[in-house]
C-alpha cells in the first residue's frame, strides 16, 4: 500500500490518496476560491481545498488517473454564501482533470463534493467532463446525516454529497460491478459510527474497446452552460458590490483617522486595525471577483461554438 498525502492550506487538507499500486506523480492544484479567512468558525478556507492528483498503473497496462477533493461546505441551503466557490472549484477540478486525461485510459475522481445531485456544482461534473457517478442510475443513499448514523442532526436532512465519479476516452469501457456504503452504522465495540458521512466503495473494471464503436457524449451541456453563466454572473455584481462598499468605508474611515492622528490613546491602533481588516476584506472580494471572471471568460469561450 502506497499513499500520497496532499499538504496545503493553515490546518491541512485532509485529502489522501491510498494505492495498492505506485502512486505516479502525485500533485496538489489549490483551487482558487474557497471561502474566506476571517470565518474561523467555518475554517474551510484554513485547509486550503484543492484537487490532488496522481495516477497507477494496473497490470494489465491501463493507466488511470486518480483524484480527490473536498468542496466547500453548504452550511445553509436557503441562503448559501459559498455556492460561487463550489462552482469555481467544480470548473477547476475538471481543469485539471482535462490537462491530465489525455495521459491515462481513464479517470476516477471521488470526495466529499457537497453538493447534491440536482445542485449545478454536480452538474458540472457530470455535464461538463463526461464523468458519471459510479452509482450508475441507482438512487443513492445517504452519505451524510443519514438516520442510522450516531452523528445525524434532526435539524437536517439526509443528504447525497459523497461520491466516486468514473470517465474512460475512446479506447476504454468502464463497468462499475458494486458500488455501496460500506461502513456499519457504529464501530464495533463503540457506540458511535465512523464518521458523520458515509464511506463510498466502488468496484470498478476496465476493459478495452479499440474496435468497438465509442459514441461519444456531448461534452459541454448548453442548458448547464447558460445556467452557469447566469449564476456567475450574479455572483459577479454581487461581490463587486461588496467590494465597493468596503471601499467608501475604506475612505470614511480614513478620514476619521486622520482626524484623530494627533490624538493620544488607543484610538489610533483601532482605527489602524480596522483599516487592516477592511483592506484585507477588498483584497478578498478582488480575488473572489478575478477567479469568478476568469470562469466566466472560459464559460463564454465555450459557449461561442455551442452557439454556432
């Protein structure tokens, strides 16, 4: 058993990828957007989230390449913050996978996506790189808040955001043989489960299909594309808004300050302070506004072929 541990962020990632096979260059693309520093008491952005990356090969000489994430938690649906972020980190993973697959026979990609089947991130995933959850069209269970785990809320609903994704090229059939939640709902000996989120395994078979006809699927969806235009879009005016704001405080503050310069005390270390903080704040609303117009360039560059 071989292992790659992907290192990044304050606190770590919590991504590893384990291998019965060599583990061949393993690497780690911190994804762009991932929420903010300052809300400790979410700490997703303290684990800098990415995708890591490394492929195996199999005896029979396929190539796969292996990847693993973790999204950015929703923490509330009627009004979440950080679907932005998981759209962006969507759009990056697939990058990524893109720049890698040509090398392999197939692709698998599993985490914790946070993001449930009908949700636009999963969308993305499966519309937009020709992944397809290893489930198959079987309704899934559970993998978080489920009602048979010792850690499952009842202010919240059992949720799909846990998954092992599959994509092949033209030369490889992919057949998924079993695929479940593995775990029993407490540790033997214990009264608690394993986790607040289910285990997925996955036992997939590759096989080659050089002389059999590949029909190819679309690889960008036109209805995903327009939705995710328009979504990014409103993200955009949105945090540009927030930017602007926190400039005119930026000045109104400035000026305070400089009012009270002379002034003996610790008003002046505050106000410093809060200037700190409120420039720390445009310096982030400017990178959230750069990573999402960059999305929206690539968006329309697809978008102009389909619309040809």
């Amino acid at each position: 058993m071989v292992s790659s541990t992907c290192f990044s962020g304050l606190i770590g990632t919590g991504l590893l990828l384990l291998s019965k096979y060599p583990l061949q260059d393993p690497s780690y693309k911190l994804f762009s957007m991932n929420g903010y520093l300052h809300q400790i008491w979410y700490g997703d952005s303290w684990c800098g989230s990415g995708i890591g990356t490394a492929w195996i090969e199999l005896p029979n000489g396929f190539k796969v390449l292996i990847c693993t994430s973790h999204f950015h938690a929703e923490y509330n649906r009627d009004d979440d913050q950080f679907l932005p972020d998981r759209i962006c980190q969507a759009l990056e993973g697939i990058k990524e996978i893109e720049s890698k697959e040509h090398l392999v026979d197939a692709v698998i990609y599993a985490g914790d996506f946070n993001t449930e089947p009908q949700d636009l991130p999963h969308q993305i995933l499966i519309k937009m790189s020709g992944l397809q959850d290893a489930r198959g069209n079987e309704t899934p269970k559970p993998s978080y808040n489920a009602e048979w785990n010792t850690y499952a809320s009842p202010k919240e609903r059992p949720v799909t955001i846990d998954y092992i994704m599959i994509g092949t090229n033209e030369d490889t059939k992919v057949i998924t043989t079993h695929c479940q939640n593995p775990l029993s709902s407490k540790i033997s000996g214990e009264s608690i489960s394993y986790s607040d989120h289910e285990g997925v395994w996955a036992q997939i078979k590759f096989q080659d299909q050089k002389d059999i006809a590949y029909d190819k699927p679309e690889a960008y969806d036109v209805d995903t594309l327009n939705r995710l235009n328009s979504q990014l879009r409103d993200v955009l005016r949105l945090e540009r808004s927030k930017m602007e704001w926190s400039m005119w405080i930026i000045f109104m503050v400035s000026a305070a300050f400089l009012s009270v310069w002379k002034w003996e005390g610790p008003w002046s270390i505050f106000i410093v302070l809060i200037l700190s903080y409120l420039f720390y704040l445009g310096g982030q609303f400017f990178k959230r506004i750069t990573a999402i117009s960059s999305q929206i360039d690539t968006i329309m560059a697809l978008m102009n072929p389909v619309k040809k």
